[in-house]
C-alpha cells in the first residue's frame, strides 16, 4: 500500500505542498476505519478535525426538519470534507456525514492542523486557495437547490445526455448510474417528488424510461424546460 504522503497528495486541498510539508500534515493524522452506513458526524456535533476520504465513499448531507435529506456530496477517493470549519472559526460541523459502504478515512485533528499554519505561513497560502475552489463548488451546490424541481432534474438529464455525447443522436439516452434516493438526495428533493416530477415529464412525451435508462424524446423541450 502506498505510504500516507503519497495517498493525501491526491487530495485537491493538498496538491500544491511540498514533499515536506505534506510530511507535516501526514504526521498530525491517522487513518480510521468505517463500516458501511456508519455516522462520521452530525451537523451541529463539535468539530474536531476533518477527513480525507482514502477508500470507499462518503456522503454529506443535510437533514431537514421533515427528515429529508439533502445530499450535498458523494465522495470518492480522495476528496476532503468538513475542513470549513477551520476557516469560518465555527465550533461546530455544518452538514452530517455517513459512509455509503466500507471505507478508510484519514483524519486530521483541527488543534494540531491549526499549528501547523500558524507556524507555515506557504502551507497557510496554498490550503486557503484550495479551500477558496472548494468553497466555489459548494455555493455552486447551493445556487442549483434554489432553482425549481421540474427545472434541476431537466438540468440533470440534460447534463447527462451533454456529457456522454448522445445529446445530438436520433435518441439521446443515459443509464441511471444510482438508485432514484440518491438521485433524489442530490436534487434536493423527497423521493416522491422526484417520481412525481419524472412522471409529468413522462405524460409531456419529454422522456421516457427503459429500465434504469433513461431516452430523451424531445430535447428541444427539455432544453427549454431547463433554462
């Protein structure tokens, strides 16, 4: 197995240190092992530290007042997450944290990362402009959660024919990668009301369904109806 610094380099907060400091930072933390569906953390727990996802997956969601969740992100190797705290002075986390199967985090305590920034005014520089691209991404997030139901899952499938390159085929289609829950996590939205709004799109002969894919009939409409 590769050794600790090799693996956190991949990490987009730490991508830009020298050999050296990435040897500061593997030695302040330790790596943790969970099982599959197990709490990391809950919003609103006290922040301790943060974690580098090493194998396996992480999801960070919100939980609303109803119970729903709003998922935030699904992260693979070897993303970090919950290290806003240590830029906002917040005590607390700010989402809650679970792992989807079995995985290997690396954990980073905030008092000993913290030293280390105090003491490396290059370190400090180069995780704060990762940190300030991570901080892009999550208002990005936030920006499409705001837009309307029907609205984010046309952008879904539009994004998805977009991206495989059917978009301009006689029938553009994608193959639902994850279960109708975890898609409608990351639309921010109960899972009825995913089916509900698939539905309207079904009976609009916007799309239609073949098994867990997914054929766009009148994409012209479509784009309309994502915009």
């Amino acid at each position: 197995m590769k050794g600790t610094e090799d693996l956190i380099r991949n990490a987009p907060l730490f991508e830009k240190l020298t050999n050296q400091e990435l040897s500061l930072v593997s030695g302040i933390g330790r790596s943790k092992s969970f099982g599959k569906e197990e709490v990391i953390f809950l919003e609103g727990e006290q922040f301790a530290g943060f974690y580098i996802v090493l194998s396996g997956e992480v999801k960070v969601y919100k939980l609303g007042s109803d119970g729903n969740e709003t998922l935030l992100h699904l992260l693979r190797p070897y993303r970090s997450f919950a290290e806003t705290p240590l830029f906002t002075n917040s005590d607390a986390y700010p989402a809650c944290a679970e792992t989807t199967e079995e995985s290997t985090l690396y954990y980073i305590p905030k008092v000993e990362f913290k030293r280390l920034m105090e003491e490396s005014p290059s370190l400090t520089m180069k995780i704060t402009e990762a940190f300030a691209s991570r901080l892009m991404e999550l208002n990005h997030k936030f920006g499409q959660l705001s837009v309307n139901v029907e609205k984010r899952l046309a952008r879904y499938i539009m994004n998805e024919v977009e991206f495989n390159g059917t978009l301009k085929s006689k029938r553009p289609a994608f193959v639902l990668s994850m279960a109708k829950k975890e898609l409608a996590g990351q639309l921010g939205i109960a899972v009825e009301t995913l089916s509900r709004n698939l539905r309207k799109l079904k009976d609009g002969n916007v799309v239609r369904e073949d098994g867990n894919k997914i054929i766009v009939i009148d994409p012209i409409q479509l784009r309309k109806l994502s915009e």
